[in-house]
C-alpha cells in the first residue's frame, strides 16, 4: 500500500513498516539485527580461526614427515656404506682365494691331491 499523500512521511513510515511486518512476519528489530549480524561475523571467525587451524595442522604433519623421511634416508645411507665395505672386502677375499698359489695349496693340504706325473695328463678336445 503506498500512500496517497506525498508530503505526508508518517503514512511511508506505516506502509514501510506493514510491507516489512508482512514480508517476514515481524517488524525490523535493530537488536534482531545486531544479533545476526553479530553471529554472522562469529560463525565467519570460526570458520577462519578453523582453516587457520587446519592448516597449521597441515604444516607440523608435513614438517614431521620430512623428519621421519630424513631419518630412513639416513639409516639407509649408513646400510648401503656398510654393504659397500662388506662387499669390497669379500672382492678381496674372492681376489686372496682365487689365486693359484691358493688353490695349489687347498689341494695339497686338504684334498691330499698332488701333480701329476709325466703320461697322467690328458688333454681333452
């Protein structure tokens, strides 16, 4: 309802209030608002301060899971140099073992093997 007369404001302020009253049911409350406004910033700080957390969250999981990377990396590096230790010493083990001094000895010593005489030996094709 608009009003008839134009320099008459007390019969806009009725209709404004009646359209308001009839749109939502109640008249505006300027404490109804500040409260909802109020909880609006509140909800918006809570989700803030909850993405804020989250991602803090994030970061100290992310940072330990470089540390505990970093330890493997580490007991893995101690591993392989020990396996290269281990495997240059059995190369000069094999390289000790393998001469024929060595085997000429073993098969004396151990195996009561000797030289052949001459017309023992066969040559195979």
């Amino acid at each position: 309802m608009l009003p008839l007369s134009v320099g008459h404001t007390s019969s806009l302020r009725s209709a404004t209030t009646q359209f308001v009253t009839a749109r939502w049911g109640r008249p505006t409350n300027v404490a109804a608002t500040a409260r909802a406004d109020l909880r609006a910033r509140v909800i918006w700080l809570g989700f803030c301060v909850g993405l804020g957390v989250l991602i803090a969250l994030g970061h100290v999981w992310l940072r330990l899971q470089v540390v505990t990377t970093g330890y493997r990396l580490s007991v893995t590096r101690q591993i392989v140099e020990r396996l290269d230790q281990e495997q240059r010493e059995l190369t000069l083990d094999i390289a000790r073992l393998s001469t024929a001094a060595r085997i000429d000895e073993v098969a004396r010593q151990r195996l009561g093997m000797t030289r052949p005489d001459k017309g023992q030996e066969a040559v195979l094709p």
